[in-house]
C-alpha cells in the first residue's frame, strides 16, 4: 500500500505521521514544491519510526511526481492556508489553480489512484477534481466532514463534561463557517441523545463552537490548524487502504441524493477500498433539510467564482 501526500507542511506531515504511527502502509511519500522541505520532514519522521514501532517507509521529493507513480490514495493538502479574518472560500483564487495541475499529476503517474482533497475551499476543489479528471466519483473524497464532526465530538464532550469516546455525532453540509450543520439532534453520548443531557440553548452553543472550530484555531495560532486535520485524514486512508467500510460525513458528488445535485457537499458515506462505497440518506427533518438547502447555495456560489 503506497500513499502519497502532496503538501509537506503542518497538515501533510502531521496526516504522514499518524498513517505511518497506525503502520497499515508500506510507503508514504511526501511531495512539495519547497526544495528540501518534504525531504527533511520525512527524515525527521523516519527517525522516530524506532520511538514508535512502525515500519512504515516515508520519503520526500521536491516536485518529482515520478516519485508517486503506483500510490493507491493520494492526499491533497497542498495550497495556502488562512490567516487570521480569512474564510476558506478567500483561498480559491490560488489553490485551484494548485489543485488543478496537482490532481492532473497525480492521476497521470497513478491512474487507479483514489483522491482525498483537503486543500480550501474543500467542497469547492473537490468539485472542480471532479470536474477536470476522468475518474470515477466514488475515487475522489473531500475531507472536510469527517473534521468537522471530530471538532463537534469534542465540542459535545466538553459540554456533558465526560470522556470524547462516549459521544457520537455528525456534521454534513458544506466545510465553511456559515455551511456547516452539526446534527444535534441526533447526536448521543452512549445511544442516548445528548437532548436528554443538554438545553436547547447549550447545543446551540456547541453548534456555533463547532462552526467556527477552524477560524478559532486560525486566530489563535495564526494560520489553519494541523493535528485534527491530519488525524482526519488519516482516518479516511485507513477506511480505504484496510476495507474498513466506516461511515464518515465526506464531501462527494451528488447527483439527486438529498435533493441536491452537480455539486460535492458533506454528507454521510461508506469508505472501503473503492472510495466511497455508498452514500448515506439519513432522515433529516424540515429544518435540518433548509440548512441543508442552504449550505449548498453557499457552495454552489463558490463553485461558480471557478
């Protein structure tokens, strides 16, 4: 299993850690544009492959995709990140000229390749791989979802006051501040919903908590965060790679499902070995469908500045 993480910064070496620390790959690469930046960062990590029992290969190359050829999964996280005041959808300009020519690359050197955008704005550059490589649907992932609801997890936890692993819930619509629509009511803490536990007015605080989750981390560390969105990831490339078949919010191509269509937006779907093995219709009710609605104008007004 070889797997390729385009970006060697925060969010591409942090997601190349955890793939190799849960050691189910036998090689990462890293690719980035910076001379010598992707190389460093592999040797750093190779490194600590004896610290924490791994086996995993890593490499880095400055640019070299011939260095990715036959990767099963490929990540994208390449693109500038925010600064502090930023939203996602103010990265476009730049990254999908990035995302563009770095899918395009990746597919010519790996053709049976599966991808995971998480480059911003996400739905936006999951769209437009969509849009500019011959690949099936199923074999192109945003990521965007799967983070979204760790941070909700972690939103809820703080607010019943009890471990992360004793809750569950989902965030779907679109990965930007105003888009997002964490599912409060059917999230749990131990298969009883977290309504029974919590005011109408406290969840609709974790709700807006979880909103602006990124631009929290954004303004206080100056530029996006790392940790979460590598975990994220990785998450996803281990769902493929071992044919685990969870179910995650990922952005996808919709095409009648919820209504919507000609757009990639979160909702839940089966990750396995073929990408995305089916995607998910839950029962929403009137309001959560409207923010639904809604969430995916904002995105196709986005979708439109391409």
């Amino acid at each position: 299993m070889k797997i390729t993480v385009v970006g060697a910064g925060a969010v591409g070496a942090s997601c190349a850690e955890y793939i190799a620390i849960k050691d189910f790959a036998s090689e990462v690469v890293l690719l980035d544009i910076k001379e010598g930046v992707a190389e460093g960062k592999a040797m750093d990590l190779m490194q600590t492959a004896t610290l924490n029992g791994f086996d995993t290969k890593i490499t880095g190359t400055t640019g070299d995709y011939t260095k990715t050829k036959d990767s099963e999964i490929a990540v994208i996280t390449s693109g500038i990140p925010r600064k502090p005041g930023m939203t996602r959808e103010e990265l476009i300009g730049i990254n999908a000229g990035i995302v563009k020519d770095v899918s395009a690359q990746l597919v010519k050197h790996s053709p049976n390749v599966t991808l995971i955008v998480v480059s911003n704005p996400m739905d936006t550059m999951t769209y437009l791989a969509h849009k500019e490589l011959d690949l099936p649907k199923n074999r192109i992932i945003g990521m965007g979802g799967a983070l979204d609801s760790a941070r909700f997890k972690y939103r809820l936890s703080e607010a019943l006051d009890c471990p992360a692993s004793d809750v569950d819930g989902m965030v779907i619509g679109g990965h930007s501040d105003t888009g997002m629509l964490p599912l409060t009511r059917l999230a749990t803490r131990n298969s009883v919903r977290v309504t029974e536990f919590l005011s109408e007015e406290r969840l609709a605080q974790v709700s807006e908590d979880t909103k602006v989750g990124g631009a929290t981390l954004t303004k206080l560390l100056g530029t996006s965060a790392w940790y979460a969105p590598g975990a994220a990831v990785s998450s996803l490339v281990q769902s493929i790679a071992c044919d685990q078949g969870k179910m995650f919010p990922c952005s996808t191509l919709l095409e009648g499902e919820y209504g919507l269509k000609d757009l990639c937006i979160g909702v839940p779907v089966i990750i396995g070995k073929n990408g995305i093995e089916k995607i998910v219709e839950i029962d929403l009710n009137d309001e959560e469908k409207a923010k639904l609605k809604e969430s995916a104008e904002a995105v196709k007004k986005t979708n439109a500045l391409l």
